[in-house]
C-alpha cells in the first residue's frame, strides 16, 4: 500500500508564480484569485444570458453555455465533437460579445504569471471549446478530469498536469461548496479503446486521502488541480452557482492549453 499523498500546505494560496507551479505538482490544495471580476462586471455577464442558449444535461440538473469535451469520450466521435464546438462558440459569443470576455482575461494572466505561452487547445481536426459557462446549483457527482487517461489518443493528452479554473458570477452562500480529495487519479488508458469512467467515483477513489473543501465567492476564480477526485454540494439558499471556466494543460514544451 502506497503512503498517502500529503498536501504541504494545507491553505488556499493567493496566484502567484511559486503556488502556480506548486499547484501543478499538487502540493497544495487550492488557489484563488479574489475579485478577479468586479460586482459590475458579475451583473454584467449574467444579464448578458438573458436569451443565451442553454442546454441541459439529459442525466444531470446542470445547465450549460458551449460544451465539454467529456462528453466526447463515450459513444461519440472526434467529428461530433468538433461538430458541437463551432455551435458552443457561436452560443458563447453571444453572452461574451455583449459583456466582457473572462477567458481571454484568465489567459493572459497565466501568461504573465509563468512567461509561457496560453492558447485554446487545437486538435489535427480543428480548434477545441473553451470557457463553458454552467449552472450546477444542485451540485455535481464525483469526478476527475485528467486528459491523459480519458482522452487517450488526442493532442490534450500530452498534458503532464491539468488544472481547473472557475469564475463564480453568483454562487449560494449556504452549501455549494466544492471538496478534493489528495489522491490523483492513476488508471490504464490506451488510444483506440474505451477510456475508463471518470466520473460517479466511488469511495476507493478516495479512500485515506485528505481532503480540502472551498467555497464559491461571487467575482472569485478558484483553481484547484483536477486529476483529484471532486465534487460540488448543492446549493442550499435557492441561490445559483453560475460560473466559467475551463482547464488549463502543461503541453511538454511548458506552453499551457484551455479547453473545456
Ligand atoms: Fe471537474
């Protein structure tokens, strides 16, 4: 039985270059960026939606703006993918385009952050989504994203690391929070075949790890990295969790990809 994977710090850490790259070796929990929107700019966005197309998920009480890419990785082909990309970002622009572009702001300041380049992820097939807009008041299941091993076989699983960022325009102020636990998700992917399931994680996934829980914060952008296990709880105060974001891939030559 291999020791358990202990966190350095256990604290959410402000963005700076040393807990950026921290985080990209998981040796602390969580970063966040406060007030990386202002109030307004929050408003903004959110009434920027009114008349937005959003989707919901057949299985799932989340509503969406664009696409994941895991949606792709069962039953789908990189076509469809690529397919519902150019809608997502027709559907993307329209809320961006009469507000502001939160994406474009968290690129640049990765960017500047590590002196490495940031672009949206590309695949030989075309350009990848990124910058999802969700409303997951009601919480989502267990889950890790790591391309690597649930999406073999494309560009975004050169990644060596993966991170999670999110902006929270609206977020409950009772539950909606979201947990990680230590323990970074290890399974046998081959390109060709069927990725193993990453998502309904039972509690092998986490068994003996810690765990760091943080809150959503209206104009806050969290970013945590997501090949831990993670959850969100329900909101309890019949405010919404309305957020964006995207992951952020270390490619081997160190620039860093977005996709979602
Ligand atoms: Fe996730």
């Amino acid at each position: 039985m291999d020791a358990p994977f202990r966190w350095q710090r256990r604290e959410e850490l402000p963005f700076t270059k040393e807990n950026f790259a921290a985080l990209l070796d998981n040796e602390i929990p969580a970063l966040r960026i406060r007030g990386f929107a202002s109030q307004a700019e929050c408003k903004q966005f959110i009434g920027a939606m009114d008349g937005a197309n959003m989707q919901y998920y057949r299985l799932a009480p989340v509503g969406y703006i664009g696409t994941a890419q895991v949606e792709y990785r069962w039953g789908k082909s990189k076509a469809d993918y690529f397919e519902a990309c150019a809608r997502a970002w027709k559907d993307w622009h329209y809320v961006v385009d009469r507000s502001w572009n939160p994406l474009e702001r968290m690129m640049k300041m990765v960017a500047d952050l590590t002196g490495k380049p940031t672009r949206v992820a590309d695949e030989p097939e075309g350009r990848c989504f990124a910058g999802i807009i969700r409303k997951a008041s009601k919480g989502t299941g267990r889950h890790v994203d790591y391309a690597p091993m649930n999406t073999p076989g494309w560009n975004i699983a050169r990644i060596d690391q993966q991170l999670g960022w999110n902006l929270f325009f609206e977020a409950p102020l009772v539950g909606g929070e979201t947990t990680i636990w230590n323990k970074p998700w290890n399974v046998k992917a081959e390109a060709g075949k069927e990725p193993p399931m990453s998502y309904g994680l039972g509690n092998d996934a986490i068994s003996g790890a810690e765990s760091w829980t943080y809150k959503a914060v209206d104009g806050d952008v969290v970013i945590f990295n997501t090949r831990n296990p993670h959850e969100i709880s329900g909101g309890k105060d019949g405010r919404e969790r309305l957020q964006i974001g995207s992951f952020i891939g270390r490619m081997p030559d160190r620039s860093f990809v977005f996709w979602s």
